[in-house]
C-alpha cells in the first residue's frame, strides 16, 4: 500500500511537474500529502535524474538545473503557504464547531485539538514555525491556528519562513541525489529522522530560552 502511495506521488509529480508539486503542497498544509517525498522527488526531478522528465513552467522548459531547482522549490513554497491561509480562514470562520463536526474528515479529533490548543498555548506564535518544520505535525497547524484565532500577520509571517525551509531543503536533498535518487529514496527514513531531530534541538533550544528569561532578575 505505501509502495503504491508513493508511485502514485512521483508519478503524479513526473507527470505535471511544478503544478502537481504546487497542488500536493496547497493540500498538504491541511492533510498530509507526503510533502516530504514530493519535494524530495521534485528536486531529482529538476536536476534531470529521469529521462524524459523536464520541468516546464507556462509551456516553458527551464533547462537549468540549478533554476529549474528554484522553480520547483518555490513551487511548493508558494502552494504550501496558500494552502495554509485557506486553512487558517477555514479555522477562523467555523470555529470550534468545524472541528467537532468534521474533526474525522479533517483528522482533527477531540484529543488532537486539545493537545493543539495546549501547544498553542505555551508557544504562542513560535509553535506556528516549529510546527511548520515537523513531519506530520505540519499539515495539523493551519486550522488550530485560525480556531484559536491567532493573528494572521504573525501566523503568515511564521508560515512563510518555516514553508521556505522545508521545501528547500527536502528539494535540495533530491536534488543533490540526482541520478543516485532510485537508491536513495528507499533510505528516506533517514531524512525525515533528522528533520525530527532538528525540529527537537529548536524546541530544547526555546525551552532552555523560556526557562533562563524567567529565572533572570528582573529590574
């Protein structure tokens, strides 16, 4: 099954390029869409691991492939943060009604939303970024944070950077795996595990700066 999951991803992407990158990343901002292997596929992709794959944008074929890694990593920058504001709106205007009504469409049970509205709470705004850098984690951010009606300014602002590195980064990896992609995707789990453990150190990382501003003597 997960086999198939993934063939249907790369084949989609090989099929439609940047359009399916950047439709998989709209989506995955609310539902899991696999952006890790998207992006990942989409940076072999642009640097002509497959024969007869190109990437094409507006009928034209970007034959560069430090551009056509550009075009493809953008794609799912610009996807992923549209998907999010449209998550964000969904959130703002049905509330907590959207979730307790629908939360098994959207994934989105009670639990999950009370460990969300828990998180939100103790990170304020910096839980949007880190959500944003965490596998899984990342498609359950958009609809919490307009029901708890987070700003949408510091949500955008936070949704931007965190979207730019991931797709970044994951398309930098296929990208650099090239030609070498057909081996390497089988040791995918690797990546995400580092991701993790990145996502993590940050969370150490604000913790420790949490907790050292309130033990410092105030004025």
């Amino acid at each position: 099954m997960l086999a198939s999951l993934t063939g249907s991803v790369t084949t989609f992407v090989g099929d439609h390029g940047v359009y399916a990158v950047f439709l998989l990343m709209a989506v995955d901002a609310v539902f899991p869409a696999a952006s890790e292997l998207v992006m990942v596929y989409a940076g072999a992709l642009a640097s002509g691991a497959f024969p007869g794959q190109h990437v094409v944008l507006f009928g034209h074929h970007i034959s560069d492939p430090a551009w056509a890694f550009v075009t493809m990593a953008l794609a799912g920058t610009i996807g992923y943060v549209l998907g999010s504001l449209v998550g964000w709106w969904a959130g703002r205007r049905g509330g907590r009604p959207l979730a307790e009504q629908h939360g098994r469409l959207l994934h989105l049970g009670p639990e999950r939303l009370e460990r969300a509205e828990r998180w939100f709470e103790r990170w304020g705004s910096w839980s949007v970024l880190l959500g944003r850098i965490t596998p899984v984690v990342r498609s359950f951010v958009s609809i919490p944070a307009g029901i708890f009606r987070m700003p949408l300014g510091p949500y955008t602002a936070l949704t931007i950077p965190g979207s730019l590195v991931w797709c970044f980064a994951f398309a930098g990896v296929g990208w650099a795996a090239g030609k070498s992609y057909a081996h390497f995707h089988h040791a995918f789990d690797y990546v995400e595990i580092a991701v993790v453990a990145g996502a993590v150190l940050l969370a150490g990382y604000l913790i420790l700066r949490r907790r050292s501003s309130r033990l410092s003597p105030r004025a």
